[in-house]
C-alpha cells in the first residue's frame, strides 16, 4: 500500500478499536435517584471495576459511576500487555527514590500479573489470555549500556531477566533486555466478566452519569449532572484524570500524551512475544488473536495532547513499520488512546491529599495501565479495608522530590506557554473551509472552531477549554477539539470525549 492509498484509508476508515468491536456494548442504569453506599468510585474504566470487586469482595457496598459506558476509555484503547517491564523504569527508579521503593513497584507490578492470571484461572474467564515474554531491545548504541544497567537492578529486585542479543522478530538490534512470566490478553471481556460478577455480589454500575461535583470532608456527596448524589464513606477518583481540581493541584502535577495503534494483517506467522524499543520513537508490537486469526498489533508514535498538526502522519508511520517488517495484506483496525503521565513517572495511587481522609486517586500510568489499574484496585482495596498497603510509600501520591520539582517546572511553563500563545494566534475572519476540514475564525465576535462535516454541514464550537480557559486544537487524525494544556477533549459538537473537563463546549 503506497502512501497516498494508506492516507485515502485513513480517512475513509475512521478509528476503531478492536477490544470495542469484538465485545457486547453494556447497557447499566443511569443514577436516577440518591443513595448511600460505603464506597463511590467515579469512572468506569479498568481501575474502577476492579477496585470494586475487590471491595464487594470484603463486604462493601459499592456504587461505580461512569460519564459514558464502562470500559470504553483507555481501558478500550490500549496494547493490553501485562508487564512489569515499562520501560527503563528501575534503574531511574533506584536512582530517584531509592531500593526499597524500586523493590515495592517491582513486587507490585509483578504481583498484579499473578492476581489478573489466578482470578482467569479460577473464574474460567475467556479473554485470550497467554503468557508471554516481554522484550525491550534498541537500535542504538548509546542505549546498550543503558539495558545492562536494567538487567543489574531488575535482577536484584526479583525480576526474572536476561539478556537477548536477537529477536525472532525480523528487527535487527544492538541488544535486548527479556523479562518473562509476563502476559497478554482482551481487557473488554476480562473486564466485562468482572463487571458482571461485581453486580451479582450487590455492587452498583451506573453510566451515563457524570460527577459534577464534590462536597463535604466525610462522608461525602457525589453529585452527577442531573443533580442525584451519592453520600459515600468513602470515594475512589478513579477517572483517569482527576475531574475536580482540587484538592491537590493535580493538573500541575499530570500531563497527557496521545499514542497511535494499528492492527496489520499479515502473511507470516508471529513468533510470539511482547516487544517495545527502548528510543523514540516508540514501536511496540505483540500478537491479536481474533475470529479471523491472529493479526499484529502496533503501537507508539506519542505526542503531547494538543501539540502537533498533521496527526494522521502517525497512523502511516505505524503502517511503514508493519510493512517494513511484514508482508500487510489490510489494515482491519486502527484508533487511538491517551495516558497521564506524573511528574517522576510512577503513578500517584492512595489518598489525594493528607488531610482529606478516605479521598483516593489512582492516576497517572505512563501507558503501563494494564498492570498498574490492577496495583491501584489492590492498594486502594488494603487502604480502605486494613488502612496500609505494603506498595503505599512508592506510589504515594502526595511524593515530591527533586526530579519531580524539575519536571513540575518544565511542565507548568508549557502550559503557560500554550495558555497564552493560544490566545494570540489570529484566525480567520471568513468561514473558508473544506469538507472534513477545521479551522479557528471568528463567529459573532467569538474564537471558534468551525467543522465543516461530508455533507457541508458547519459544526461551530466556543474554543475555549471548559477546563482552565486554553485554547483547544484541531486534531485531524481523531477529528476532535484537543486542549493542549490539560488534555481535555471534545467533539465536533462539543461534547467530551476526555477529561479533566466537565462542561461541554458552547455551541455557536
């Protein structure tokens, strides 16, 4: 497929994905009316649902609370490793907070592959899970040394590792680090069993249902956007980003990327294996087995939320890889998903700030969600049961140390940045613009995004972010408004797609 046919795909085949296709859409209740329960988790994606069985586990009474449906977010757009390789991660690890801590991100991780293989095992769940080995390899020379270091830390932390000097994957390479025990699945239809099995214990799912508010310092009021509560003891945010901004000041202390995915169709077998590069830019692959047999899932490409222009570019390099590396017979799916990241790169998992008792996140997983939603529903489960966890110092969210105040710099500078050149870039006095195409102009005296869609009808929006006030962007690949300060993100119409926000944007 030539590069003009691979960009007509694109956009006559918008995103899909996979793990969405191949599953049964839910069809829970919407909060109609107030409650009481022990515990309120707001967000539906992997953290909340498992978080919630577990509690109904112990005893509780749980009630979930999604903006859209469950399981349609992250958890529906991700490469679905479970991995406790992420990346270079425990040598910086070490180096910042120390071994002992490195010591409990390794065992937590570890253990969360074991605890989603076991409840599989014992709950007979059909999700397509396999064992596998993770491979993280690079092309370049100054990175040699760089995994020799992982191996050293991963080995003294318990981590089955070693060194691999060839893939069986036609990539030539100066080196590899493998772990193994490590596994890949369908998060849908684990989740999805999950879902299910919490209800049948008396816990509670409600969708379209989105947290507006929150009151009180325990218990707390809940409160969606047709004005029902939930009074909880206790409240898991568990939205991804953290849809209020206080407390704790999160949206100075997370960033969003976006990263792309496709899934090739190819003639060669695939050896088996997870694979990830250890340089930028990222390509990350594993097997999809599917009803049509197994296809080849691709990964990476990531950017700031909001930055960039031309995005679709990335859904094509993803396709020059696979064909640089298979012979692609088609394209079936195609999407993309979008990660928090913290400052010091560990998640932020337990009480969202000291003197708000019984108040949790779980945010922040630098696309390593798989494993770390299951940490956080683990860590949050001994918080509000037992009061500690023994993972809670590494990934206590109210942590700062020196690379953190350096990356908190950096960060809030960008933002500052965008804030402000957003309101001063000109736009466009005229509505010129083609079908499938979006420009900035000026509306009745207002900076608007304007959308002209395939049958030439005008989509016009306020481009203001309900958030904190910046200036959303076009993104072509995803056709959405993207805010490129705290990745919010919207519709042709407005409506949200992801948070931090939780008003729409104005039509005009």
């Amino acid at each position: 497929m030539n590069q003009q046919s691979k960009a007509n795909y694109t956009l006559q085949n918008p995103p899909k994905s996979f793990w969405i296709a191949s599953t049964p859409k839910t069809d829970y209740p919407t909060l109609n009316e107030d409650l009481k329960v022990d515990v309120a988790i707001i967000g539906g994606g992997m953290v909340g649902i498992t978080a919630a069985y577990l509690l109904v586990e112990e005893g509780m009474k749980v009630a979930v609370l999604e903006a859209d449906r469950i399981l349609l977010g992250t958890t529906a757009h991700t490469t679905a490793k479970l991995t406790s390789q992420h990346g270079l991660i425990y040598k910086q690890l070490k180096d910042q907070m120390g071994s002992e801590r490195a010591k409990q991100y390794a065992n937590a991780n570890e253990t969360a592959i074991k605890f989603v293989a076991k409840l599989i095992e014992e709950k007979k769940i059909d999700c397509d899970f396999s064992w596998q080995s993770a491979y993280i390899y690079t092309q370049a020379n100054e990175y040699i040394q760089k995994l020799h270091d992982e191996l050293t830390v991963a080995e003294e932390l318990g981590i089955r590792a070693a060194d691999q000097s060839e893939l069986e994957i036609p990539i030539p390479i100066k080196g590899a680090l493998r772990f193994d025990n490590q596994a890949q699945f369908h998060p849908r239809k684990y989740l999805l069993a999950l879902a299910k099995m919490l209800e049948d214990k008396g816990g509670l799912i409600f969708e379209q249902s989105r947290v507006v508010d929150l009151q009180g310092e325990g218990p707390y009021d809940v409160i969606t956007l047709k004005g029902k509560k939930i009074t909880a003891s206790h409240v898991i945010m568990s939205s991804h980003y953290p849809c209020h901004n206080f407390p704790g000041l999160y949206f100075s202390r997370l960033y969003t990327e976006r990263a792309y995915a496709v899934v090739a169709k190819v003639k060669e077998p695939f050896p088996g294996g997870m694979y990830i590069n250890a340089e930028t830019p990222t390509r990350s692959l594993r097997s999809l087995p599917t009803e049509d047999g197994e296809r080849v899932l691709i990964v990476g490409e990531k950017h700031k939320t909001g930055h960039g222009e031309n995005l679709v570019q990335h859904y094509l390099n993803l396709m020059d890889f696979a064909e640089e590396l298979f012979t692609v017979e088609d394209f079936p799916y195609r999407w993309s998903t979008q990660d928090c990241t913290t400052l010091d790169d560990i998640p932020y998992i337990g009480q969202m700030t000291s003197d708000r008792p019984n108040l949790y996140i779980a945010s922040g997983f630098r696309k390593w969600g798989m494993t770390h939603s299951t940490v956080s529903g683990l860590i949050l489960r001994d918080l509000i049961v037992k009061g500690e966890s023994p993972w809670q110092e590494v990934y206590h969210p109210s942590r700062f140390n020196s690379s953190s105040a350096v990356e908190f710099v950096v960060q809030n500078t960008d933002v500052g940045i965008n804030f402000v050149s957003g309101k001063l870039k000109p736009v466009q006095d005229e509505l010129t613009v083609n079908p499938g195409e979006a420009i900035v102009a000026d509306v009745k005296g207002h900076r608007a995004g304007v959308y002209k869609d395939s049958e030439n009808q005008l989509h016009i929006v306020d481009s203001t972010c309900t958030h904190m006030g910046c200036e959303v962007q076009w993104n072509d690949a995803e056709h959405s408004w993207d805010c490129p300060c705290h990745g919010s993100r919207f519709t042709i119409d407005g409506k949200i797609v992801e948070g931090p926000a939780m008003k729409e944007l104005e039509t005009i």
